[in-house]
C-alpha cells in the first residue's frame, strides 16, 4: 500500500473551474472521505487521482513516484464504483477473479486469492452464483472483492453505498470500515453523506464550490468546523448559527432580549478578528444547548420532534433563526411556549461574518 | 375538514395482492402517515382514497359517508406528489390562485387575492410570489406545491413522499415546517392529513398516528411511541430507529435469557411470561458502555456519528450496536463493560410477534 500525494492539483472544464489548486497527502495505510454536496469537486478529485480524468496542473504522487501523466492502468490503484459495473453474463468468481486473469496469473494464485477475498467479504457461498441472481448489497461485495483480489496500491470508492436502501447502507458501511480495519489499505472515498464520512474516515476532506473547506478527524470537523459551511454541512441538524452583535464580551441577538456573555478565552480573538465590535455569528451543536429556566438566551417553540430516542426542540430565537435543541424525550413544550436555555461553555465557537471562517479560541496558559 | 375511514380495503392485481383488508380510521385534524416499505401497499392506499384507483372489495368513507361512487373531482381532496406538478410558465401567485379560480367556485378575485396572500404567508413564500415556478428551488417548489393544496381548504390533504426529492438538509428544514403548518392549521381551517413515507423518521416526528404497512396489510397502528417503544411484531422494530434494533435469538436458561453464540445472559425471573425461545430486541441506545457494567465484551469498530458514536460491541459470535453519546473513542479489541436496560427489552417470539413481559 502507498501514500497519495496531491500537490496544487487543479482541474478546470473550460470556464468551469471544477477543482481549485488543492493540496492533500494521504498516509500509507489511511481511510479519507472526500465529502461535499454535488458539484463541489469530489469525484472529479477522485478521478484525477485514479487517472480517469487528466488533470489541468498539478502533480499527483502514488507511494512517491509520479503518476500524473500515467494511464489509470499503470497507476495500480482499485476503483469502486456506486453502481456495481459486474459483468452479468459471467459468475460472481469470474468476476473477482477478472483482473488477475487479465494480468496472467497462475491458476493456483487465482484460486488462492480468490479464496481469501471471499472469505473476508463472506460470500464464499455466492461465487457460482451470477450477479443478476444476486441482491445489491451482495452484488457490492463481488465488487469490492474485485477490487481488493488485485491488491493495488490503493482504493478509490466513489458512493459505493450510495444505491442501496438506508438499512443496508449501514450494515455495509460497517463492514467496509471492518474491512479496512483487518486490510489497511490506502483508501479515498467519495460521498456526499456526511454520517458516511463521520462514521468511516479516519480523516475528511470537506469540499464545496471546487474548494477545499476543511481536512481534519471528525471529532476536528464536528467540534471545531473551519467555517460556516462546515459547521452548516456537519451534523443533523448542523450547527446553530445565530447572527449577533459584540460588544464588550457580550453576545447579543439584534431585536430580542438575547444577551448572551461571551465565556472565558473568547473575548480578545472576538475583538481583535471583527475589530471591537460589531456582527458576528454565534454557534452551537444542538446537543450542547439546555434548557433551563434562567439561561441567558431565549425564544419560542417553533416545532418539537420525536426522533426514536430523543427529541429536537425547535425554537425561534428571532424572525430569522431557528435553533435545535436535542432533548430527552420527557421533554415536550407545546407550540409557542417561551423556553429558555443556556450553552455548555466548551460547545461554544464564533465565526466572522464578512470571511465565514471560525473564530479561534485564546489558548488558555 | 372530514374524518377518513377504510374498512377491509383489498385491492388485487393480477398475481400481487397490493392491499389485504385494510382498515384505519383518521380522525378530524389528525395526521396520519402511512409508513413501509417499497411495495407495502401506501400509495395504492392514497389512490384508493383519492378516487384514482377503484378497490375490489371494501369502502370508504368521509364524515361516515361512503364516496366509493364518487370520481376523484367529487372528493374534494388535496394530493401532493414527490414530484412537484407545478405551471412551469405561470408566476407562484397563479399557481396558488389556479384551484380557486375554478368556474365552480366562482370566487370574486379580491377574495382570491385575501386567500392567496395568507397561504403564502403561512409558508413563508410572500417574497416569491411574482416569480415564474420555473425559477424555483425544489424545496420553494414543493412550498409553492403545498400551498396550492392548502387554499383550496379540501376535506383532506393527500401527500405521497412529498419530501424524497428534496435533498437531505432541505428535507430536514420542511420537515420542520411541514409539522409548525400542521399545528397552524389545526388552529385555523382544520386539516386532516394522510401521509405516505418510507422514510421512519418523517414518520416519527411528524405523525400523530402511524399505521405501518408490509405487502398491503396493516401490521401496526399507534402514536410514534407505541411504534417505537412497543413495535408489534419484530418488523417494525426493525423499521424504524437509526442504527436498526439488534435482534438476536436467545433461550431461557436459569432464571435467565441467553442471547446466542455469546456470553450474555441476562437475569430473567421464571413466572415473566417469556416462552423459551425469544428473538430478543435491545435498542442500540439502551447498551450504555459503563465501567461498573454488568457485561462485558470487545470493541469491534465505532463509528462516531457527531453527536453520538455507534459502537459494535462483539461478545463470542455475537455483535451487539450500542449508540454512546459523545464521540467517543475505542480501539479494536478494547474490554469494555456495559449495562442493558432491562426495563426496555423487547422480547419477539420465533414467529416475530411482540410477547408480553410480566
């Protein structure tokens, strides 16, 4: 297995430019999500990285040698699409086992490995079987058998889980990321589900309008977003993000009684980023907000839902905002009751309006 | 606004029975989701109600009366599709006043204008109210598309999945809406509403009532807490809660309940009313890892959502998910111990039917 390394790779379809110079070492061994919503660059990355589309400048490294101009087939790289690309016509073990027939491996060799992969996957009891005959997330391991029997350099996995059903979607979710637990393998994954990319990467890359928004664990991009996209984009629901004014250490939200005392480490980066005072945008995880009868911050109940095990609240803090609150379940407010609530002091982060970016915190001595 | 009511609907098609007996009352103002699966049987049912598809046995009625002789126009019933069927060339305005302007209505145009304007205030579309629909975004479509069933006031709102074509944050936001109009209306004009979903979590936090529907029978009525707390049989404790409810067979043995190729056993008091063998269902969140646990196993993978961390806990053959708040972090092979909550069991016998525990 190898690193991948990006430097300054740029892709551009005529005017259209659809992934900016974006820099990105990969770690041998490693499992990153590309993540955005549709059009943000991702697959196009993707495909820059497995050779299927040229890149416009820019230098693509594979375990440290160059591949930029190589065919994707010298690149040695695994490819895993959303739709499964099989062959019908043959069975599930002719399928696996295609990539080493073509590269003309001995007998013994393909049995061998075609044995491991489908131990792994656990459809050692599926190989006769065609892959009309088989259901989708069973045709989606024959691929990703495929695509491992090789042992290439690395993976590249554009939404496999994307055409299956929500249930199934978690199930194999699980199972890729037990699969690159026992493999190790190198592996860039696309999608546009954030929960996919929380639960499976070991790093994620959100991308959105051909821009690299953020690379970082997903404890960085939950907790600590770069800015306003990422906070919005992370989380469900994503973050709250409730436009205030500053001024001297207090937080307050125009046309309401909402003031709000900024907590301890904050005050100074406020002041020096927006310089003394002015907008600024408060946020917070729905999670880290409590109701309770003398918080600081308030307003009314807008909708309140059931979600299974807990509940999200809803409540216009002005005409224009609407925070979630996770509660438990106990807790029902009818529509139109005044609730208040406070923010747990860790939870809360800032951004700046006029650039998006967060606000960072003091480091505390 | 009227109540609804099917009794023993059936409808056949040549080889499918796409509905068995179905029978549910909606009351006044109600809303009511229909949840399953592809296939189930929802749509058929909307249809039915609507006039678009004829049942071959059973009725239905509005405010205790039957309309099965009634044409779809003659029903007075507002459908609201997944895809938005909105004039493209016509502004927003014109697309909500179209159902009013109808010759059999015969309403003077400023009453129009008066119901028009408070429609779309009420969905929070006054701004786009010149625009061509053409223009729209597809959750303004689907505002725009829902107002237009709002206006004409019918006896009952009829929506198929008006939500799936939205992407998720969109979905998440009208959502929202969507249960804020209810409230609204329930105040106002009154609406009882019959929802069409596949998606459980529609379900849960916008129903009243959710009657879960598998291969066109009915196999559960309730509030979203009867379905989610008490789900009746094992496959609609599998449909809804995100991660899935882990079901595992397990056997009485001592005073207690084995769960299958693992090392767990679970005290069981003898006169409890279980049978011997039970497909045991615990909710993800009703695993809590605690120090002090009474179990133990080893991590196999966590997965950390945001707000919470799925963690699979394998003990001998068996793995069990476990919903933790936080993110937390766990390595492969790490002993942890942890507690089920006993009082939250839900015990299925080996035919799925939810068993009674005493």
């Amino acid at each position: 297995m190898a690193t991948i390394e990006l430097q300054q790779v740029e892709k551009k379809f005529g005017e259209l430019h659809a992934v900016k110079p974006m820099d990105l070492t990969i770690q041998d061994g490693e499992f990153v999500v590309l993540l955005g919503p549709s059009g943000c660059g991702k697959t196009t990355t993707l495909r820059m990285i497995s050779g299927l589309e040229t890149v416009t400048s820019g230098t693509i490294l594979l375990g440290g040698r160059n591949v930029t101009w190589l065919h994707p087939s010298e690149r040695d790289v695994a490819f895993v699409f959303q739709f499964y690309a099989l062959y019908p016509h043959i069975s599930a073990r002719d399928n696996i086992s295609f990539p080493l027939r073509a590269q003309r491996e001995s007998k013994e060799v393909i049995d061998q490995r075609v044995k491991e992969v489908a131990a792994l996957l656990r459809i050692e009891h599926l190989l006769n079987q065609r892959p009309g005959n088989l259901s989708g997330g069973d045709q989606q391991r024959v691929a990703l058998a495929r695509a491992l029997v090789r042992r290439p350099e690395a993976f590249l996995m554009d939404e496999p889980l994307g055409a299956l059903d929500a249930d199934f979607r978690e199930s194999m979710r699980a199972e890729i990321k037990q699969l690159h637990i026992d493999q190790h393998a190198t592996t860039v994954y696309v999608t546009h589900d954030q929960i996919e990319a929380m639960a499976m990467g070991d790093r994620i890359v959100v991308m959105s309008e051909a821009v690299v928004q953020q690379t970082g664990t997903p404890h960085e991009v939950y907790y600590d977003p770069a800015n306003l996209f990422v906070a919005r984009f992370i989380g469900s629901p994503g973050m709250n993000l409730v436009s205030a004014v500053y001024s001297e250490g207090v937080v307050n939200v125009p046309g309401t009684e909402n003031r709000y005392s900024v907590p301890d480490g904050w005050a100074s980066p406020i002041g020096e980023t927006i310089g003394g005072e002015g907008r600024i945008v408060l946020g917070f995880r729905p999670e880290a907000a409590r109701v309770k009868t003398d918080g600081p911050l308030s307003g009314e109940v807008y909708a309140s839902e059931l979600q299974g095990a807990y509940s999200v609240m809803h409540v216009n803090v002005n005409t224009d905002d609407i925070v979630h609150i996770r509660t438990d379940r106990q807790i029902d407010y009818p529509i139109g009751t005044q609730v208040n609530f406070d923010i747990d002091p860790q939870m809360v982060r800032f951004f700046n309006p006029a650039d998006e970016a967060a606000i960072q915190k003091e480091v505390s001595q | 606004m009227s109540n609804l009511q099917l009794q023993n609907v059936t409808k056949e098609y040549p080889g499918v029975t796409a509905l068995k007996k179905v029978t549910f009352d909606v009351q006044d103002g109600e809303f009511f989701v229909l949840l399953g699966p592809t296939g189930a049987g929802k749509t058929t049912t909307l249809r039915v109600v609507a006039g678009l598809t004829k049942q071959d046995e059973g009725s239905v009625l509005f405010d205790n009366e039957s309309v099965d002789e009634f044409p779809p126009a003659e029903r007075d019933v507002a459908l609201v599709f997944q895809q938005y069927s909105l004039y493209p060339t016509m502004s927003v305005y014109d697309n909500l006043a179209f159902p009013l302007r109808s010759p059999m209505r015969d309403l003077p145009e400023d009453e129009i204008r008066t119901k028009v304007e408070d429609v779309a205030k009420t969905l929070r579309i006054e701004h786009l109210v010149e625009r061509k629909t053409a223009h729209l975004s597809g959750g303004e479509m689907q505002r725009v598309s829902i107002g237009r069933a709002i206006v004409r006031d019918p006896r009952i709102f009829l929506m198929d999945e008006p939500l799936s074509n939205l992407d998720f944050k969109l979905r998440e936001a009208l959502r929202v809406e969507l249960q804020h109009l209810q409230q609204h209306l329930q105040k106002t004009q009154g609406s009882t509403t019959l929802f069409v979903t596949h998606d459980q979590i529609e379900a849960l936090t916008m129903a009243d009532r959710i009657a879960v529907l598998n291969r066109g029978r009915i196999i559960q009525i309730g509030t979203p807490e009867d379905i989610y707390d008490r789900p009746a049989t094992t496959f609609v404790a599998q449909l809804v809660g995100t991660p899935r409810i882990n079901l595992m067979k397990s056997q009485r043995e001592d005073g207690t309940l084995r769960i299958e190729k693992s090392d767990l056993h679970l005290p069981m008091p003898p006169d409890c009313g279980v049978p011997e063998q039970v497909q045991l269902g615990i909710r993800p969140e009703d695993i809590n890892i605690d120090p002090e646990g009474q179990f133990s196993g080893q991590v196999a993978i966590t997965e950390p959502l945001g707000v919470e961390t799925v963690v699979h806990i394998r003990s001998k053959e068996q793995t069990l998910i476990s919903l933790i708040p936080g993110l937390v972090d766990y390595r492969k092979g790490d002993e942890v111990k942890f507690n089920i909550q006993s009082d939250r069991l839900h015990c299925f016998d080996l035919d799925g039917i939810r068993v009674q525990m005493e």
